[in-house]
C-alpha cells in the first residue's frame, strides 16, 4: 500500500464513530512513515482515538490499520485475479466519493451514506460473477442446517439440540463453548468475539493454525456482504444474504476447501444475519 492510497482513504460517517480529524491526521502520518520507508505499527501502536457523536464506521477503521499492520503475501494463485481489489469495509477513496460533501456536515453524512446503499448493493448483485466454488447454507427442517453445493451435494451439517454438532464426510464435532471439537475432544474450530448489533467482531482459528476474519459491508440485510480473510488479507470467501433465510456463498478458487475449512464456513455464514441483530430484537 502507498503513501498516496493511504492519504486518499475516507470512511461511511455513522453515530458514535471514531473523531474524523483524530483518524485523518493518523492517515496523513501513516501516509508519510510509509513515504519515508518506515514501519508504521510503532505509530499504531501510540495512537489513541476517541469517539464522537458523529464519526468514522469503527469497524472500517479498525480494518484498514489492521491491513496496514500485516505483511501482504499472495497465496499461490491469488496475486492476479478479481478477488482482489473486492471492498469488505464500509472504506472509500476520497477521489470517488469527494464530490458528496454537501453544504453541512448532516447532508454530507447523508448523502455518503446513500453513496455506501449503493455501493453495497451493486456488490450484492455482482456477487455471482466471482470465479469460485459456489456453496449455500440453508434449512433442511427445524433442527437441521445444510452446507451444499451447486448440485445440492450436503458437504457439511449442523444438527440443533442440547449440546450442537457439526458433521463433515461422515465425521461427527461438538460445540463446546466457544469451540468446536472431534471425538477425541481436539480443538478443531475456535471462535472469539460475535457479529451483533452492527459489530463485525467474530474470528475463527481454524486447527490453531489459521485465522480468520469477517468483516461486513452493508447498510441494510438486503445488501450484506461478509468476506472472509485470512491472517495475509487475502479474502478467501464471500458470502450474501437471501431472500429466504439461507445463504450464499463463493469459496475462493485457489483456497482448497478442506473440511476444515467447511465446517468454518458452514460455522460462520450466520453471522452475517446475526450482525444486524440488536439489543432486545
């Protein structure tokens, strides 16, 4: 990442946001250490940001300086190809979103968020043009959640009732806690945080080896979009809500899906609905 992409990063304005001047003038420093050749998670590091009634999406924050802590590496295959450059935050290029400053902060906000709606719808719509292995999560009955594939082959199942269990290719795991665990009681799956109430803070460690994380881009459950990405910011799979209440999702072509990586989908492709879940709903 450039100096000049760093300075040209603006993000959605949301109630109770991170302070605009406080994450601008980080950017501008950010964008001169990277200028200069030097490391900037020192300068990470010492930065404290406070919210304000109005502010920068904190969770597009968030997500930016954690991409610009991490050492970009292409997964074999990954260095050329449409996933690349898809958008998983509510992040914009002032150069593309600058003529919506309005006469006042309020239309300015307003008409930002509009320009994020649609956004974030013509990536819903274009979700079906990513080359990729195309799977959906959906009901089967009341008790049953299925992982399929395009020709409805079940490649994964969770199963409800006292204690939830996932199987995958005959292999049964239990949910324990937070974790998920194979017959010899091994940790398979770990999860932290939780998508809720408009918070994309969930991660998976997959085999304690692999981690990942889901940011969202949406302003409503009619254009959500969930991306997982890996511990490289590689984005390795897509997910999009339905109009029923199953999802959809695109598996990165060069991300081999193992069964690991299966039951991590078929874990995490939830949370996209459980995101707009609020307090009391």
């Amino acid at each position: 990442m450039t100096g000049d992409e760093v300075r040209d990063t603006t993000f959605l304005i949301v109630d109770h946001g991170w302070n605009v001047a406080q994450v601008d003038d980080l950017l501008r420093r950010v964008a001169a250490e990277i200028d200069a050749g030097q490391p900037v998670i020192p300068l990470l590091d010492s930065t404290t940001l406070r919210r304000d009634k109005y502010g920068y999406d904190a969770e597009a924050v968030y997500w930016f300086l954690e991409l610009l802590r991490v050492d970009h590496r292409d997964l074999a295959g990954m260095s050329q190809d449409p996933w690349r450059g898809l958008a998983v935050a509510a992040k914009f290029s002032r150069n593309e979103s600058g003529h919506l400053a309005g006469a006042d902060a309020r239309s300015a906000r307003k008409a930002l968020r509009e320009y994020c709606a649609g956004e974030c719808r013509k990536a819903w719509l274009d979700f079906g043009e990513l080359p990729g292995v195309r799977l959906r999560l959906e009901w089967i009955g009341m008790a049953r959640r299925e992982l399929r594939t395009e020709e409805k082959q079940a490649i994964a199942c969770r199963r409800r009732g006292w204690r939830p269990t996932y199987s995958v290719r005959g292999s049964r795991f239990e949910v324990w806690g937070h974790t998920l665990v194979d017959g010899a009681k091994n940790r398979v799956l770990a999860r932290t945080g939780q998508h809720f109430n408009g918070t994309a803070g969930a991660e998976l460690l997959v085999a304690d080896q692999e981690r990942l994380r889901f940011p969202v881009r949406a302003t409503a459950p009619a254009n959500a979009v969930m991306t997982a990405v890996d511990g490289w910011g590689n984005k390795v799979a897509r997910y999009r809500t339905t109009q029923t209440t199953a999802i959809e999702i695109i598996v990165h072509p060069d991300w081999e899906l193992t069964d690991q990586r299966a039951l991590a989908i078929a874990v995490s492709a939830p949370w996209l609905r459980s995101y707009f879940h609020t307090p009391g709903g």
